[in-house]
C-alpha cells in the first residue's frame, strides 16, 4: 500500500464574507491549490467535499457536483457531512481511494458560509451537530455543551480559566503570521479573562469566530507523483477515524474524547509511527478546553496535564510539540466544512518549509491533523511525514 | 482485489410515518439486517449512512454517529449526501473500503422522513438537490425538471405519455407481491392518462411518492465471509460513479444521463461484464422518463428505444431484462436516503431466489442497481453477481 501525496493546496482567507457563495469561495480554494500542485484539472478522478449546513444557510444540498463545477473539473463528487468533522471524512476516503489505487488524482476540500445566518441563526444551525431529540430541544447549544465539558474536567483533574486563557492567547501568537487568518491580533491572558462570558467557564475568547471560507487539496499516489516529477515532499502516511455516542450524557465522562483518542490510535499504528514522533499538531480547538481535550486524546499530553500544556510553553511556536501554528480554529477561523482539509494544508507547509511559522519548526518531519465533529462524536486523524524521512 | 459480499439486508416497509424519527426506521432495518446475516454487531468496522434532507426535516445534521448508536453498534460512522444517491454513494465508498482490506464488516444504508414535512414542505426541501442559484429560485421543481427532460426526449426520439404510462403499471405490477411497497395496488393505462397533470407531459401516476423508509445492508469481505461460512451467495462485483453539472441549462440534451452512462461503463468494467450479461435491473424511477433515461444510459436499451421497453414487455417481470421488480421508486416509494441502498438489498434478493419476484427469474445471475442524484447530476451503479457463477 503506499502513501498518498499531498501535491498542492489553496485556501481562501477565513473570515465574515456573508455574501459570497460557497461555491465562490471553494472556486477561488481550488484555483490556489492547482496552480500550488501542477496537476491539470482534467487528470482529477474525483471530488471529495465536505459540508456542513449549506442546507440551512443557502437552501444547497447536493453540493458534490456543484463544486466540482466551481472547480472547473468534471469528475463523480461526492459531498460528506459530519458536522465539524466533514472534510476530515472527506480527506479519510479519499486518501482510501488513492492508496489503494482505485485513483491516481483527487480533489479534496470543503467550504461553510455561515456569517450570513448571523450569530444567533449560526447558533441554531451549528446546533443540528448534537442530538436534536436530547440535547437541541433541551437547549443545548455547542458553547454550553464544551462548557460542561470543560467543567467536567476542572472538576476530574484540576485547572482553572487562566490555564484555559493561555491557549486561546498561544492561538492568536500563532495567527500574527497567518495572512488568510480571521484574527491576526495578539491578546493577553486578561483580555481572555475579562471578555463576555459565553457559558461558565468559557468567555467570548475561549470560543472561536464564525466563519466563511473554503480550503482545497490536490492528493496524489505516490506513483503518479513520481511520473509526473511533482514538487510534493509531504505524504499522508496514516488515517484513521473515530465514533462515539451522540449526547452528551451518553458519554462515560465529559472530559475524555474516545473517539478522538481511536483515530489517533488508528493513524498512528497505519503510520508506523508513536505520539513521540510528532513534531507538530493541527488540533480542533473550537473553544479552548476541546485543544486540551484533543492533546490528551492523541496522547501528547498525559489525562489531567493538557491544561497546562499551553499555560507552561510545551505547546507554544517553540515548545516542545507546537500546537495550532496556523493559529488554530480559534484565531485561524472555523468555516466548518473547510475546517479539516485546512488543516492538512497547515501541516503539509509547516512540514516542506513554504509557512510563515516553519521556522518555529526547523527539523519537523511528522504531523498530525485532528479534525472532530460535534462533541467529538466524530473524529479523524491524518498524518503526515515528509517523504525523504520515511 | 477481491469482491464484497452481501451477508445481510433489511428495509423497513416505505410509506406515510410522519410520527417516526429516522433514527427509529433506521434501527428497524438494521434489526432485520444483523438478523439475516448472522453478523454480530461487534465485528462492525465502520458505518456509511446516506441521508438528504435530515437538516430540513428534522434538524438534525451529524447523522452519522447517531445511527451508529440507533443500529447497536460502537463504529466510526460518515453520513454521505448526494440527494437521491446518497446511500448509492455510501455503497461506493464501503465497497472500496471492503475490497482492499481496509475493513471486514461495514454497516450501510440510509433513512429518510420526509411525509412529516407535508407535500408542499418536502417539494421544497427536495429542491435543496438542484442548483438554488439558478434553478430553485427561477422556480424549478424536480417535476418541473424531469417534465423539461420528457419534452425533450418525445422531441428527439419521439413517444408519447401512454408509453410513459407502461412504465408505471409494469411498476405497480411489480409491487403487488411487495409486502413492504408503498403502493400495492394495480393500475391501467387509462389510469395514468386520466390522472392529474403534475408538469406536462408527467401526471401524478408518473411520479414517485413522498415516503419515509431506511434501507440496511451488512457487507463484508470475501474473506470474512468465508471464515465465518456466512450464507452470503450474492457478491458486489462492480461499482461505478459518475457527475455532471447540476444545472439542467449546462446539459448538451436534457433526454441524456451522462453521469449514469459514465457510472454504468465504470461498473461494466469493474465487475468484468457487458450490458448482455445483465439479468436484471433495478434503476432510479422517480419519474416514469427516468427509468427511461436509466435503460439507456445503461446500455440495456438503445437511444431512443427505452421508452417502447415496458409498453413492449422488455422490462416486464417475464420479459427479456426485468426492471424494477421491487416496484421501483414509482410504487415501492422513494424515502430519498434509504433508496440506493434498498435497491441492492432487492437485487440481492431478487438473484438469491429470496424474493416474493424471484420466480419471475429463476436464471438471473447478474444484476444491476442505479442510483440517481438531482436531474442525475450524481448517479452510482453496482453490479452484482451469484458467488458460484463467478
């Protein structure tokens, strides 16, 4: 079986576009990623896309063809949705595709508009990613549901809002670099603590933005690219995919992500690789307990010592393990369906040297990219490895 | 690569349940599923669910963890939209998955409510399926479109709405013996004729139903089922997909289906058959056109020909090819996300002598199942096969 090339990316800036199409904003994703990759769009064997709520914020469903077309491909699409994790699913099988070689060139990505429902509309919408039965009807909505989460971990294994603080403010450093970035503003640890509460203990800065946006790969075979001479150093060398039950109060404790912590387990195993191996990581963090979460979760921080990854430097641009160097979803943006293929096109620039942040990270030859939907009921993780280190 | 076996399958009878959540018609066919395999549930590897208007009809998006835990099975689950081919798509993606030893047991099917939202209701949510921009707000219907690509066809090859009128009854026909069928009740020509005009030349007699339904299939490799001597006598041979635009204006003829032609060849060519082999057939009959459309775009009839099949008794339950013998979406009903999936569960019967029509075709070793999405934007074929005629 061999490994898939990430042969070229393109996103848009993330950010509040309201009046742009998705379609408008994947177009422009996907010219970026064809000029990056040197693939002629007519080689591509298929479209993988990832969506969310394009039902409710743009009367769209079926938007597999209808972003091939913006893409200005002719080839079978097919749309994937789950939730926040959307084109995380969509890179998982076309990464299947390609490394079994039922393809030899894909294009993969996803876009969200959502800034034109507005902040309450948006909220309504995201809110069809719980259970509607359960939770929505409850109340619910996904600021009170990490909020249980993260009080659900204070009250297991000890931490405090200020912890929380540090990686919301370790986000928006990353982001000062990041051009396409929603935030490129650097905040203190005060500004975190002293900002609107959204639901004890998250403030308006543990929480990221909505956002509009779309993000575009162009995946290879390892066999094409080495025929056509690609410039393509970086390889998606593990997948792997978690589930776990819809609600929240099905869950055995609110501060654990199983799901997560299977697709982590499932990439690295197909990699060949250990959590010691990562250099960096592109983790989910929608609000700033779900970036603890997912550290625990993929195993780079211990149960009960991700709060203080961020707050002690280990997950800092020069830490140990630099987490969210394109700002993450708190800073980057969260246009959910883009999310997770956005996150493969940080990983693979970090890792060939073309990011502004790659200096933070000189000698990173492996990532990961941890995409997650809902409350973690779904998640998938991808790794990545420059290809002269394997 | 070896071919995927058809252990099990299960639908729940398709029809008017508002009052059901599709979580509920869900875990019933996975029921009778699991039951006809004699799969444990724990052996499950990963779940593909298809839905199309879950967001409208219940708001509820992220479907896929949830009918993981409405089937009793703890999986990574991927719900896939590709409008009325949704669940054809997730059979792709599970095939692909299973063949090349990414997984042993897959869970797939789909689920649709769609009577809750009243007939005016669900006209518009299923509009979600063609494009918005430049199709739904200037006022298209999907009757509307497929009355556009009947004129068209009558235009170039000639026909009439009487020939279109054959397609119904021999579709009614079929589903007598149904139990689980919508409509089991006979109808004649003159019915049809004489029924209210929908869109011209498409009355209400040439249309599908709103129904809600879910459709489940236990698959698996060849190996597990050999292992585990699962009685599984029908294979997954060939799987094909083909897009097109979505807009109806981008077509080069509106009386052709690219996208089904395109998917057919791949299929054709995956399983190693030609259009001659094919015993039977199950295709996307939402309109009584479509099914037209579908006999060519397979190759079963030549251009311009299809639409004589039925009034021939070509496709008629004793005729050369039998279509449809479930009752086709026309009178077996159409519970949009369920179908793909319902139409391999049929052709599975139909080959393995468990249908109440398999009389109707003692001989059939190979079969076929094509899915359509919007005007055929998106269109998925299987073939299948009786293992020992392999």
């Amino acid at each position: 079986m061999s490994h898939v090339r990430v042969a070229g990316s393109g996103l848009t800036a993330f950010g509040n576009t309201p009046e742009r199409t998705s379609r408008d904003l994947f177009a422009e994703a996907t010219v970026e990623a064809f000029e990056d990759s040197g693939v002629p769009r007519a080689d591509v064997d298929a479209v993988f896309y990832g969506n969310f709520m394009g039902e409710l914020s743009e009367h769209q469903g079926h938007q597999g063809p209808l972003m091939a077309e913006a893409a200005g491909v002719q080839a079978p699409a097919t749309r994937y949705e789950s939730a926040c994790a959307s084109s995380g699913t969509a890179v998982r099988d076309a990464v299947v595709r390609l490394r079994n070689g039922e393809a030899d060139v894909v294009l993969v990505g996803g876009a969200e508009r959502m800034t034109n429902l507005g902040t309450a509309g948006a909220t309504e919408a995201l809110a069809i990613a719980a259970d509607d039965l359960w939770e929505v009807r409850a109340g619910t909505t996904f600021p009170g549901a990490y909020a249980l989460m993260a009080q659900a971990y204070f009250d297991r294994f000890g931490g405090k809002r200020e912890d929380l603080a540090h990686v919301a403010v370790k986000n928006h450093d990353n982001a000062l670099s990041n051009e396409k970035a929603q935030y490129q503003s650097a905040i203190e640890v005060d500004d975190v603590l002293e900002a609107p509460t959204v639901s004890t203990p998250l403030g308006l800065y543990d929480s990221c933005p909505l956002s509009d946006g779309a993000a575009a790969l162009v995946l290879t075979s390892e066999s094409y690219a080495e025929e056509h001479d690609l410039e393509a150093p970086i390889s998606i060398t593990g997948t792997g995919q978690g589930g776990d039950r819809m609600a929240l109060h099905d869950r055995d404790h609110l501060a654990r992500s199983p799901a997560a912590r299977e697709a982590g387990k499932e990439a690295y195993a197909d990699a060949g690789i250990d959590a010691d191996d990562i250099d960096l990581a592109e983790v989910h963090d929608c609000f700033t307990i779900a970036e603890v979460l997912a550290l625990e979760a993929l195993d780079l921080e211990q149960a009960g010592e991700g709060i203080s990854a961020a707050r002690d430097g280990r997950t800092t641009a020069d830490g140990e393990t630099p987490v969210n160097l394109s700002g993450g979803l708190k800073a980057k943006g969260h246009p959910v369906g883009a999310t997770g293929a956005s996150q493969i096109a940080e990983v693979t620039k970090l890792l060939a040297g073309d990011h502004p942040n790659s200096a933070h990270v000189p000698d990173a030859t492996t990532g990961v990219a941890h995409n997650a939907g809902g409350t973690v009921a779904s998640a998938t993780v991808h790794v990545l490895e420059e290809v002269s280190d394997r």
